[in-house]
C-alpha cells in the first residue's frame, strides 16, 4: 500500500467489528500517522478549516456562529471556520472516513479503536505531557501519544423531570433497579399521559449511553478492564447485568414508550421539558439542552433534575466522570496549525464546557454549580486506563465477538425481546455471555 493512501481502513456498518483485519492486513500502524509531529505552536492560524460536530442543536441556534466570531477575532488571519453538523455523527463520520475528507477539525468516533488513531488522526503529543493540562486523555491516546482532547467531562446520571416525580410520589433517589421500576410503575399509575422511561430506541445512539454506566453500578474502577477476560459478564449483580437487566425489565413491564421504533431525539427534549416523559438515561451533557427545552416551554430549568444510577454499592451511590467526545485533526488535514489552534482555543477559552453544565476538561477546573447537588450525594470515579500494551484489548474481544457495546445494535435487539416475549431475559443474558465468551477465547 502507498503512503497516500494513508493505510486507510474502511470504517462500515460494523465499525470496530471489521476494521482491525483491514489494519492488519495494512501491515499495523500507518507509518504517516506516526512519523508526522504534533502542528507547531509557533506558526500563526490562517486560512480556512472544517469543523465537524455532533452538537446540530448548537449550529442551528447560532451558537456556533458567536465561537467562530471570536476565533476569527483572535487569529484575524483565518479566513473561514466551516462548522457541520452532523445528527448520525457516529455513523456518517465512520463513513467519511473511507475517504479523506472527514473535516480538519472532528470528534473522534467512539468506535475508532486505539491501534487505528495513528492511521486518520493526527498526533496531539506526548500524553505524559498533555496530562499536565488536560484530563480524561486516555481513550483517545496510543503509546503514549494523544490523539484527542476531551471537550467535556460527563459524569453518568439519570435525568428526570422533577415535576412528573412531585406528582408520583417520589421523593427519594431509588438505590436499587426494583426501588426504581417501582418509581417508574408510579409514575405510569399516578401522572397520566407521562411515559414514566423513555428509550430513544429509533435514533439508537441514546442508547450506547446505558454502556457507560458499567464501573459505576460496583464502584470498580478496573470494570473495563477486567471485562477482556470475565466470559459471563450478564451475570448475577455484575454490572451489564444490572444495567442491561433494568432495560430488559422496564420494556417488559411497559413502562416505557408504547412503541420504540418511533421515538425521536429532538422531540424527547422538550417532551421531557414539558414533562411528558419521566426519565432518560443521559450523561450530564444533556443537562442543559433538556433545561433550554423546559425554559422554551413556559417551564424552569430546576424543572429538570440528575441523579444517580439507581444502585448502591456498600450503601453508597458512584457514578462514572470521564470525558466527553475527544476533538481530534484529520491526519490529511491541510491546515494542521489552524485545525490544531481550533482545539486548544475551544477547550481553554470557548467557555464550552461550563455552558453544558460539565466538567472542565483542564486539570485546574472547577465543579459547576448545577452539579454539586449531584457530587454531594455520589461518589464520582474515574475508570482506570488499559495496562501499557493491551490498550486495545477491549476493542479485539468486542471484535471478536461480534458484539459492541459502543453501538446501539444488541441493546435495540434486547427490547426487541422483551417487548415482543420471545425471550426471556435469562435466554438474552445466556446469549450474550456465549457470544461474549467466544470474543475473550479468540481474542486470546
């Protein structure tokens, strides 16, 4: 294979599941990627940049418009900073990228494995050294290089509509799945016309956000880890069988929308806002777009409140933080030095990240107000990293074994299998520990 083509792996319908044979096939990492510096931070942003976000919410109400501005300000020779924004950002970007035209500037999908960084991102630099500044760095880093700088930090909660639990009852976080599906059973007794748990199965990707739950049901900070070698991890208490099992039981007892298959993200915002749903299960990301969308219907913000994943472990709630999406450059960027000034300007000046009622991605940053309520009341853990030379180790077994947890593919078929009946949930958990128990075998 040429230099030019970059080594470049084809990134389908299957994503993860199919790219690593291609990589392989490549000879390994693509010594492009590898060779090519971090952009110099002493040559001056100019000329023009392509921007891809997820954020189509922030596109549309021009708030990308006033950052652009003040970019264009600080650096007055860049001529142009196109922002696109994408609503199947996983999937379509995981398209684009069978080409080279995937923006300068783009968050890196989830299911972009460690060894494949080198081969369509540029190097941000040592992560030992980033480190100093930034936090979360290690999804997004490969031998010690960063590829992407987390815009965000999420912890993982539960968001509600305060009013809808008013009107249920509910005055206590729950601290178990059947205290909560109990909640839930409220909710659908008590305030007619709620969907007490709404699943935004048909747009899917709502539904990877369940997966990172996992560390945070035990309070386990190597869980990820130690998921390349657990062969049953659907079983008992253990964490996917707590999370996938809480999805499982609220479809079966329909206590969530009557039909999945027509659920819509955009509309979900403001029907939680006006409380015609109860609950979504979202990072605290969503915090600020499900209060915007209360406020626009006549509501309060405090109309939406976060809690924790409804267990306990030893009597105490703990939710994952980590970051959020990692901006990262297209390795075939023409404009590296604007691309790379782009990402350091967003993180540090942009204000993004306490807009979204986040946490800050630099080490020096502070809790936001609107989520100290939260913190007070959980534990907040930070997954450890890979061990040096298995960073991938997740991704093969999730290869191997056909099954990806960062897609929404075998979390839609589980409600397609409690609502419908066809299969119990213990049928659905035995499954899936055999298919998972295959991946960890052939991985190896």
């Amino acid at each position: 294979m040429s230099l030019s083509y970059r080594r470049r792996a084809v990134l389908g319908a299957t994503s993860v599941l199919a790219v690593g044979a291609l990589l392989a096939a490549c000879g390994g990492g693509s010594s492009a990627g590898q060779a090519s510096a971090a952009p110099s931070a002493a040559a001056e942003p100019s000329g023009a940049i392509q921007v891809l976000t997820w954020r189509t919410d922030l596109v549309k109400d021009g708030t990308f418009d006033k950052y652009v501005a003040t970019f264009k300000a600080k650096y007055p020779k860049v001529t142009d900073v196109k922002v696109e924004g994408i609503t199947d950002y996983e999937g379509e970007v995981k398209t684009r990228m069978n080409t080279d035209n995937y923006g300068d500037v783009l968050a890196i999908p989830n299911t972009v494995s460690g060894k494949q960084l080198p081969d369509f991102f540029e190097p941000l630099g040592d992560q030992a050294e980033l480190e100093k500044t930034y936090r979360w760095l290690d999804t997004k880093s490969f031998e010690g290089k960063s590829y992407g700088i987390p815009v965000v930090g999420n912890v993982q909660g539960v968001l509600y509509n305060t009013k809808v639990f008013a009107a249920a009852g509910i005055t206590d976080f729950p601290t178990t799945p059947d205290e909560f599906l109990a909640d839930l059973q409220a909710i659908k007794d008590k305030v007619p016309g709620t969907v007490p748990l709404y699943t935004n199965y048909k747009d899917g990707w709502p539904l990877t956000a369940w997966t990172y739950y996992r560390g945070g049901v035990s309070g386990d900070v190597n869980f990820s880890n130690e998921l390349t070698a657990d062969k049953a991890p659907w079983t008992g208490t253990k964490d996917m069988a707590v999370i996938d099992g809480l999805v499982y039981d609220a479809v079966a007892k329909k206590l969530t929308e009557a039909d999945p298959t027509t659920t819509n993200w955009e509309s979900s915002k403001n029907l939680v806002g006006t409380g015609k749903i109860g609950v979504m299960f979202l990072g605290s990301w969503a915090i600020p777009q499900m209060q915007a969308a209360a406020v626009a219907a006549g509501g309060s913000a405090d109309d939406i409140g976060y809690m924790p994943f409804p267990n306990q472990a030893n009597g105490k709630f703990y939710a994952v933080a980590g970051g959020d999406y990692n901006l990262g450059i297209n390795v075939n960027s023409k404009n590296k030095v604007t691309a790379r000034a782009w990402i350091d300007w967003f993180n540090n000046e942009s204000g993004f990240s306490a807009s979204q009622v986040g946490l800050s991605p630099l080490t020096a940053g502070e809790v936001p107000a609107a989520l100290k309520p939260f913190v007070e009341k959980v534990e907040l853990i930070t997954l450890e990293p890979a061990p040096a030379g298995k960073e991938d180790a997740l991704n093969q077994v999730q290869k191997a074994a056909e099954l990806s947890m960062d897609t929404p593919d075998y979390r839609q078929a589980l409600i397609d299998d409690a609502r419908s009946g066809k299969k119990t949930k213990q049928q659905v958990f035995d499954e899936l520990n055999k298919q998972w128990a295959q991946g960890v075998a052939d991985a190896g």
